[in-house]
C-alpha cells in the first residue's frame, strides 16, 4: 500500500510538474504582451508619421533629387551637357526638370565652347529646350555675359538672352535689354524693349 501511495505521488509530481510547464507558458505569452503593446504605440506612430510623409510627397506629386546631369545633341549635332546640384519634377509633367545652381556646357563642332551658369533654370528632356534665371552667367571664347534670364530653343536652335544685359570682352563692351544667338550662324542680334540705343564701346586697339 506504501509502495502504492509512492507510485501516486510520483504521478502526482509528472502532473504537477507539467501543469506549473503549462502555466508558465501561459504567463510567457500573454502576460509577457503588455511590453508590447507599451512600445507598440510609439513604432505605430512613427510608421503612421513616416506613412503621412510618404503620401504627403505623393500627393504634391514631387519628386527630387541631387547632382544630375543629362547629356544630348542639339537640332545642329552640337553636344551639350547640363547638370545641377538640386532637381525635381512632378509627376504631371515629368519631362519638365525644375534646376538649382545649374552648368551648362555647349561643344560647338567648330571647337569653341559656351558655358552658362545660373542660380535656377529648367531643362526639357523632351524637346531638349533649357531656360536660365537669376545671376545668369556665360562665357564663350574670350567673352563674359552677365543678364537675368536666358532661353535655349532646340528647334530654332536659339538662344534668347534678356534683362540687364552685359558683355564685356577683347573687343569691348556692350549693354542692351536683349541679345539672340543664332547658334548654328553665330550671328548675334542686339535689341532694346524701347527706342533707345545701344551702349557699346569697342576697343580699337
């Protein structure tokens, strides 16, 4: 009967040993969750936070980007590249990149080059046509031009400078309110808004 009675008690420790087993897995999965859920909260708000930025851009519909460059032949064959530390464009119009501190650089078949900068501009990378504003500067061969805003049309194969316009160079300067250069002529038309001349002076030395 003893032997019987130990017979039980060892029964009785396995079931007790399984049901504390039972017990503490019990606790491990649901007591255990309330640290969870605690810190859950935060990371949810943040996900939400970072989820309303997401579509925030999305629905301005822009998208940006730094340091790019776009390479391309002009209508006449002549090479081109331009480039700028910052860029966008809206999913609207995706063709139409938006420019900041933009160079530009022209490779004329003849050798010569035009660099233009400017503080911003936009670049067409359809029809490959390229407007230049604020601080707009250029240099070709031994000349600098200094003017508001500049304009390159790819099928005219033009480019329209205009506003405050400046130029100074060996054969002396000039000011007018707008210069447009034939690109494929290098022929230079000098025009004011109004009926007042032309400012050149030329060195004749």
């Amino acid at each position: 009967m003893a032997l019987n009675k130990k017979k039980i008690s060892k029964k009785n420790i396995i079931q007790l040993s399984l049901l504390f087993a039972g017990l503490f897995l019990i606790f491990i999965t649901y007591f255990s969750s309330p640290k969870k859920i605690e810190t859950t909260p935060e990371l949810a708000k943040k996900q939400k936070s970072e989820k309303e930025i997401s579509q925030d851009e999305n629905q301005e519909g822009i998208n940006r980007f730094e340091d790019v460059e776009y390479r391309g032949v002009d209508i006449n064959g002549n090479r081109y590249v331009i480039g700028s530390k910052y860029a966008n464009f809206t999913t609207e119009r995706p063709e139409i990149i938006n420019m900041t501190q933009i160079l530009c650089t022209f490779y004329f078949k003849d050798g010569t080059n035009l660099v233009i900068v400017s503080d911003l501009g936009t670049y067409n990378n359809t029809t490959n046509d390229m407007e230049f504003k604020e601080n707009v500067k250029m240099n070709y061969l031994k000349n600098i031009l200094f003017a508001e805003s500049a304009n390159f049309m790819n099928v005219k194969n033009e480019l329209r400078v205009e506003g405050n316009v400046i130029t100074e160079g060996p054969q002396g300067e000039l000011q007018a309110d707008k210069l447009d250069f034939d690109l494929s002529t290098k022929k230079l038309k000098i025009s004011m808004y109004n009926d007042e001349k032309v400012n050149i002076k030329v060195n004749l030395q």
